[in-house]
C-alpha cells in the first residue's frame, strides 16, 4: 500500500474553478494480489473506537463527485475510505465485463487488505446494490448498511426496461467530443453560484470525464439486470436511508420500499438524485445523521458502536 502525497489536494481556499476543494481526504493505492490495484481516498479518525465507513459511489461517478460535499462532516466523526469502482474516476481498468457481484468483492477485498473489518456500508445510488451484494456474500465484514437514493430494482416496468435499452445512445455521447461542453452546461446549471462547490465546478466535470465509457455502458447493464426484492428483507444488520424527496431518477416510492424491506431508520432530504453536488451541506448533514444512528444501532461492543467509543474515553 502506498500514499500519494500529489493525489491529496493542497491546503487553502481554491481561486479558480479549475481548483480541487481546498480539502480532499489522501489518496492510496492499494494492491490486492490476484485482484489488481485500487485507488481510493481514505481518513483515519483519532479515535481508534470511532466506527469505519466504507463508501460506495453511483454509476458514472466516482468517490470524490459523490461525497465531495460529505468529506470533512464525516472526518469529524468517523474513519472513511472511498473507493472508486471498476472503470469509474481512478478505478482500476480491466477488460472483464462490469458486474456488481464482483465489485461488490473487490470492496471486500480491499477491506481485507486494509484490516479495518467490520465496515459500515454507505452505498449511493448504483452503491446501494454493490453495499447489499457486500454484505449478502461478506456478512463477517459488514457490522451495518446505509443506503442513499437507490432501489430495490430499476426494471419492473416497461417503461423502465425501454429506459435501458437507450444506453448505446449515451455510450456515443460520451465518446462525443461534445462531452466536454454539455458538462460543463450541466454543472454550471447544477449548481448554484451560492454553492460551496461553485469555485470548483470545473474541476467537478474534469473528474466526471475520467469515467471509461465502455465501463459505464456495462455498469448501466449491470443495473438494469439487479433485483433484490428477493432477498434484501434477509440482511440482518441495521440499516439507514437517505430518501431524496425529489429524485426523478429514482424514484421516491421505490426508495421507501426498499427502506422498508431493510427495516432501515429513514432521513428524508428534499433533493433530487444529483443533491450530493447541489444540496452538498443537505447532503453531509444527512449522511453523518445516517453514520451516527447506525453506530448508535450496533450491538455494545462491536467495531464502531456507540457505547465502545465512549468506553475508550
């Protein structure tokens, strides 16, 4: 494992929007023999009690465009590590198709690399079912689960199944060399000039285009084939959710039926599926509610609980 003192932003407030944030968590390496080389960001919390919390990006995003806007509100309270998936930001390359099974037990794997098992699973969006995968085929390492805007499925409906079968259209977008322009319009309509995260929106699109396009035609398949209605109801560990209130790309109704079928404690947010860059202090806010009441759940005496960080003290 090796750190990458260039991967971890400088200190001071960024003056262009070409700037990364003026903070980002250090960036690793980590090789895991037989499995390849993973990028991930990561934060230590002075309190060795403190729980651990393993973040899972959506599809087409990365670790730092999805919790970006959550970085330091979670450092305050736990140790973290990002790691980007397959194909996606700095993920590691490779020429096997996507499946979220095997992302899933790269997670794994690089868990046990690090030796910072049990993990609380926080999975966004395309996360969630890689964070349900985790702990359906790796119970040992996860002690909780968090999910944020995503679903039990994606292709119950007609319409939903007539959705996917565009994907080859957005595979020639991102291959477009208008890619560039119609992010840039997007973020510079996402956010508002207000945000935090508005001297930065460049470099916000520069991260988007690390994407493989490829990949990202594969990830889109992946979804569209997972279902986990079956057998999401049987994880055993406590669980949270973050329900977008507004989101139009998953839907709320879906959202509250698989927080139902996890029996999950639920914060609702009035954002859409991108509010983790457009609501990003909404979205921190939330997520260390999420983080805290899932720690606050474990049993006394398990990696992250409540009652074994004050103990410590």
């Amino acid at each position: 494992m090796t750190t990458d003192p260039a991967l971890t932003a400088p200190s001071g407030a960024a003056t262009n929007a070409d700037a990364p944030p003026p903070w980002l968590p250090p960036g690793e390496i980590v090789r895991v023999d037989g499995r390849g080389e993973f990028f991930l960001r990561r934060h230590v919390h002075p309190d060795p009690a403190a729980p651990t919390v393993l973040l899972l990006h959506g599809w087409t995003a990365s670790s730092d465009l999805q919790f970006l806007g959550a970085y330091e509100a979670l450092a305050d309270v736990c140790s973290f590590i990002g790691i980007d998936h397959r194909g996606h930001g700095r993920g590691m390359r490779t020429l096997e198709p996507f499946d979220l099974d095997v992302v899933a037990d790269d997670a794994a794997a690089v868990v046990r690399q690090l030796g910072v098992g049990p993990v609380i699973a926080l999975g966004y969006s395309m996360g969630g079912p890689i964070s349900l995968h985790l702990t359906r085929a790796h119970p040992d390492l996860v002690s909780g689960l968090i999910v944020q805007a995503t679903a039990l499925e994606w292709s119950a409906t007609l319409r939903e199944r007539l959705v996917w079968r565009l994907l080859p259209i957005m595979g020639v977008a991102l291959r477009s060399w208008t890619q560039p322009l119609v992010l840039r319009k997007g973020t510079d309509f996402l956010l508002d000039e207000g945000s935090p995260l508005w001297p930065h929106r460049r470099w916000i699109v520069a991260e988007a285009m690390r994407n493989e396009p490829r990949v990202m035609i594969e990830a889109g398949k992946a979804l569209s084939r997972y279902d986990a209605r079956s057998w999401a109801k049987d994880l055993d560990v406590p669980a949270a959710m973050l329900i977008s209130t507004k989101d139009r790309l998953v839907k709320p109704r879906k959202q509250r039926q698989l927080a139902a079928a996890l029996r999950a404690t639920v914060v609702e947010v009035e954002m859409d599926h991108l509010g983790a860059l457009e609501r990003p202090v909404q979205f921190a806010s939330a997520t260390v509610e999420l983080v805290s009441s899932v720690a606050a759940a474990l049993p006394a005496g398990s990696a992250g609980s409540i009652r074994s960080a004050s103990d410590s003290n």
